[in-house]
C-alpha cells in the first residue's frame, strides 16, 4: 500500500483498513483520517499518538480497557479480535500449560484490581514467559506510571499494526 492510496480512501475505507490499529477503538481511527493528507506514514502514526496524548487521563484509561485480557476468556471464547488473536497466538499464549494459565489468571486479576484496567504488552514482541515475568513486576508499580507504561505498550502495539497494514512485512522507521 502506498501513501497517495492512504490519502485519497474515503472515511469508510479507512477505518475498514486502519480501524483496529488501537485495540476496539475505531473512534481513534474516524478522528486520524480527519487529519489526511499525510505525508508520510510516520505522519499516520504521529496523529495517531498525539491524539491518544490529548486524551485526559480517563480517556487513556479507556483505551488501556479496551484490551482483552492475555489468555484470559475472549482468547478461550474464541472472541479476541482478529489481530490480538495472532499476536497472542505469536507469543505462545494459546498453548499454555494448565499452571501458566493459573499463574496468569491469578496475576490479570490483581493487576486489574489494583489499575482498574487490563494489563498491556505488545504480545507480538515478546514471549509468554516474558509476559508473565513483566506482568508480575508491573503490579509494583504506581498507577501513574503504569498508566504511562500502558499506553507506551498500545503505541507499540499500534506499530506493529501499522507495520502490518501499510507495509506487508517491510519495517517502517521505528519510532519507538
């Protein structure tokens, strides 16, 4: 895909394309294409996180609930999201042994009791035992900071999505 392509695809286009880069927030997405022409596709990126840097920090909040949790139900459902499904399949969260399980469950529900939201990692960059690691020491964190850390994560994930997306497998400059 080419950036003139970006450019010239009506609202309906680009949010059918673009519209999970950020986890069930295609609201994300309808405000970005608002902001055509890019001029590159960093520029897509970057209007993509100056708005989510505009939102109070509830917004933000909402942004972090959105996610599923890792390995959690919308995995064994079978109701994750096209892309999460792959990059949770990608960092071995669906062949989990029965203790893995156990130990992640029992750690998604203290994080989520004590942030109110989902624990964020881009799945697509690690692996399940890194998950589990980080996700056992970010419960030692300050909810301003993990409120930070989680966002830095959807950014990271959003790459990887754009990457996806406008790329097919190309790198873009990682601004990360």
């Amino acid at each position: 895909m080419d950036l003139q392509a970006v450019n010239s695809m009506s609202y309906e286009q680009f949010l059918d394309i673009f519209g999970n880069i950020i986890e069930k927030c295609p609201i994300i997405t309808a405000a970005v294409w608002s902001r055509r022409p890019f001029s590159s596709f960093g520029g897509v990126e970057d209007s993509v996180y100056d708005f989510i840097e505009s939102l109070p920090i509830s917004g933000k909040e909402g942004i972090l609930r959105c996610h599923p949790d890792l390995a959690g139900r919308e995995l064994t459902s079978g109701t994750l999201t096209m892309e999460s499904q792959q990059e949770q399949r990608q960092a071995g969260l669906t062949s989990l042994s029965s203790r893995e399980r156990e130990i992640l469950t029992l750690l998604n529900t203290q994080y989520k009791k004590k942030f109110g939201f989902p624990f964020v990692i881009c799945a697509k960059m690690s692996v399940k035992e890194k998950i589990i690691e980080e996700l056992n020491a970010r419960l030692q964190n300050d909810p301003s900071i993990e409120l930070l850390k989680g966002i830095d994560e959807v950014k990271k994930i959003c790459h990887m999505r754009m990457e996806d997306i406008l790329c097919k497998g190309s790198p873009m400059p990682t601004k990360l």
